[in-house]
C-alpha cells in the first residue's frame, strides 16, 4: 500500500526543464560556459578590482558549491537562477557592490576570549 502511493507521488512530479540527469548537466555546463564568457566584459562593465582569474576561481568555487545535488528538479531551479543572476549582470542591473559581494567572507566567527570580544565591541 505505502510503495502504491510512493509511485504515484513520483509519477505525479513533473519535470521542469530537463527530462534526466545528462540533459540537466549539459544545461549546467552551458551555463557555465556562459558565465565564463562574459566574465572580461563583467570585469571591464564594473570596473572592479579583480582579475579576470580571480573571477574565474569565484565561478568555480559557486558551480562546485552546488556539485552534490542530485535532484533533477533542484538542478533545472538552480539553473534558471543562474541564467537570471547573468542577465542581471550582462544588462548591469546590479552595482559594483552587489558583484564585490561574491569576495566577501559572509561568516565571521564570534570572539571567544575576552580580549577578542572587548576589541570587537560584543559582551
């Protein structure tokens, strides 16, 4: 009875762009070729302080980030992401700041002895 209803759940799920895995990775790879092409105009457009190199190893970095999903519907949204965040960029509908975010370390670590946490300012 549970594994009737399993199948049916499965069969009910439709797919968003890609019918299986390889048609997924090939979307994946075409947006990363993407990416990797317009990283000198980004680089030019912004006129930001990095290399092109270090765009290209914050690029890797994103695109290995997401390397162990498996989830062929979770692929096809991150994709769609991807190609929205790039036409955001192309079309230079961000600002400097929003690309120079990609470089900052989001996660500090708290103070843990004294010294630390009265030179930051935190109790």
């Amino acid at each position: 009875m549970a594994q009737q209803t399993v199948r049916q759940t499965i069969k009910q799920v439709k797919p968003i762009l890609s019918l299986d895995k390889e048609e997924a990775r090939k979307r994946v790879v075409s947006l990363y070729k993407a990416w990797f092409r317009q990283l000198p105009y980004i680089v030019k457009q912004y006129d930001m302080p990095k290399s092109v190199e270090q765009l290209r190893d914050r690029l890797r970095e994103e695109f290995n980030k997401h390397q162990d999903i498996k989830d062929v519907r979770i692929v096809d949204m991150l994709v769609i992401k991807g190609q929205m965040e790039l036409m955001e960029t192309v079309n230079m509908w961000k600002q400097k700041g929003h690309m120079m975010a990609y470089f900052k370390d989001t996660w500090e670590p708290k103070p843990k002895d004294f010294l630390s946490k009265f030179l930051s300012g935190k109790d």
